[in-house]
C-alpha cells in the first residue's frame, strides 16, 4: 500500500542529517584543537590572525588557518572579517580548555578517532557475531585515566567516598581495600595517598595498565599501595573491607560472576562502591537522555563487543540502573543505594552492602 510522504517532515529529516554530518566532522576538527592546544592557547590571547595565532602554537599556518574556517562556521569560533581576526570566546573556552577540569568537553572528542579506527571489525561482528577485542583500541586506556583523573582528583575523597555511611572515618582509621579494573591505578593512590593508615591494591588485566600504576605509586612514595595483573572472574586475591569498581563492571565478560566473587570477598560491614553509567535500563526512558546516542554508540563501538569478545554477556554501555540493582541484588546484597553527585549527569555511585 503506497502512502503519501509527508514532504515537510522528508525535509526536516534531511536537514537533520545535514546537521549530524557536519557535527560528526566538526567533532574530529575539535579533537585536533584539544590535542593541539589550540583553544587553550587560544582562550589566553586577545583577537589575533590565523598567523599570530600558529606562532603562538607553534603550529603550521596553512592547517591553523584552515582548521579555523571550521571552527567560525561551526559557531565556536568568532571571526571578524574587517581585521582578519579569531578570537575564542571565554563562554566556549569554559568547555573546551583543559583549565576547564571535568567541563572540558573538548577531550570526549578524541573518542571519536579511537572507535572510528575499530569501524571495519565493528561492522565484520555484526555479519558474524563475536566482538573486537581491547588490543584494537590501544590509546583506550591512556584516554580513561585522562578522563577519570579529573572526577578522581576533585570528587573521589571529598564527594564519592563519604556517600558510604561511616566509610572515611573505617579508610582514616585503617582497613583493606581493592579496586578492579584499576587502569592505570589513579583512583588507588589518590586513595592511599589520602589515608596512609589503609591497604590499597589495584588489580588490572593489562599489565601496561599496572606498570603505569606502579610507576605513579613509587613516584607518590606511596608504601601502602600495590598494583597486580590479574583476572577477577577467577576471584579476588583475599578479603576486603571495601572493593571499588569504577565504570568497569558492564564491559566485563562475566558481571554475574564477579559480583558474586565481589560479595564473597568482604568481610562482615564490608562495603563495595561501584560506580557505572547513569542510564535507564528501559530504552523509552533514555529518549531525552543528555548524551543518549553518544553511549549507545560507545556501547557499540566499545563496551559490549569488548565484552563479546571474550565470550561474553556484552551488557553494554545503557544496561542502566534497574539491571545494575537486580544483578547486585543476585549476587547477595541486600542494602543497596544509588546515588547521584551534584554536576555529574554522567554517573550513578552505588553504595551495596551484604
């Protein structure tokens, strides 16, 4: 049965493509302007010409002048064509400077390269099933400490910690503590840092995650943390008073698993902290979601088929809060509490107890 189309809402589709393509190259165009140092430098000077402003970068001209027209006809850079001037507002440099901490927005560009590169084995997973395996993303891990780094520097002590009752004053006074999927081990040694009278180990399946952790605990001089390769699926290497998990649990091959293994592992008033997406587990709730399809995509392009790769349940990015509260509620917690911090949209802490 043929249907009349609706010319008015063809074309509105249509301009809406228009704007998601040029957003998705503008995106890249931005990367490079984080990465470069563009808008930092930028956000320091006074209206200035393309030249002025590759001098300052040390950048060569003819790619400054040209990444600028991209920059103008996407509306974050202002030009005044009488003086052949650019100049970065100070509301725009608000998020996209690194002096903007978590708000620098900018840096989530860089993503865009990284899952771009993995498209083709992407694409080979959805003809034949299986996932792309963590070796093909090698500048994942640096991008997730860049990323982490600054929720852990500001929040994790003064914010993130106390949302368990009685947890800081347990950490002051001394107790064992594990992080799992560690990274490059930033959240334990500001941790161990913080309270030296504690335990900390972190324990990471790569080992060049580990090595850079270990690195950063000897130049900390921090003798009460200590970093292991090693797969948690298996168990946890002894008894913890607090385990931390943040933003790893949905990309493992074995969430159920591991959350049991967490359970098993505390010791009685012990307390696991996990940290995981803010999201609904119902795709109708997600509609108005700030940066719905950014996740989806990431989901796609990286935490489920991460997940698949290693034979995996592939929960995905969006498994979202509800999934979250039953598999907790299965691996045997029964007081569990969500919690949301102030200026963090991205973000749901969960506080779980036996």
């Amino acid at each position: 049965m043929n249907e009349t189309m609706d010319q008015a809402k063809a074309e509105a589709f249509a301009g809406r493509m228009m704007a998601l393509l040029n957003d998705a190259l503008v995106g890249i165009l931005v990367s490079i302007g984080h990465q470069t140092r563009l808008f930092d430098t930028m956000a320091e000077m006074p209206a200035a010409s393309s030249d002025a402003i590759a001098q300052a970068t040390g950048l060569q001209e003819c790619y400054v002048r040209e990444w600028l027209g991209g920059m103008v006809v996407a509306r974050i850079v202002s030009y005044d064509p009488a003086t052949k001037t650019y100049v970065l507002p100070r509301e725009h440099a608000a998020f996209l400077t690194r002096s903007a901490g978590s708000n620098n927005l900018a840096f989530f560009t860089q993503y865009i390269r990284l899952l771009s590169a993995v498209e083709g084995d992407v694409i080979r997973a959805f003809r034949e099933g299986g996932g792309v395996g963590y070796e093909k993303y090698p500048d994942f891990q640096r991008l997730q400490a860049e990323e982490s780094a600054a929720l852990f520097d500001t929040a994790l002590v003064k914010a993130v910690l106390p949302l368990a009752d009685g947890l800081v004053e347990r950490l002051r006074s001394g107790i064992d503590v594990i992080d799992l999927g560690t990274g490059q081990g930033h959240a334990v040694n500001v941790m161990a840092r913080a309270f030296p009278n504690s335990r900390f180990v972190g324990v990471d399946f790569s080992a060049e995650g580990i090595e850079a952790a270990r690195a950063e605990a000897d130049s900390w001089k921090l003798p009460n943390a200590r970093f292991e390769v090693a797969d948690i699926a298996a168990g946890l290497p002894g008894e913890f008073d607090l385990v931390t998990a943040f933003d790893v649990v949905h990309d493992l091959a074995k969430p159920r698993v591991v959350l049991a293994n967490i359970y098993r592992a505390l010791r009685p008033e012990g307390v696991f902290l996990m940290m995981d997406m803010a999201a609904s587990s119902l795709l109708e709730e997600n509609l108005d979601h700030p940066i719905g399809p950014t996740l989806y995509a990431v989901s796609v392009m990286h935490c489920m088929t991460v997940s698949l790769a290693q034979g995996g349940e592939g929960l995905g990015t969006m498994w979202g809060e509800q999934t979250a509260q039953e598999y907790l509620k299965e691996a045997g917690f029964s007081d569990i509490q969500s919690h949301h911090l102030e200026g963090d949209p991205m973000h749901v802490f969960y506080v779980a107890r036996a």
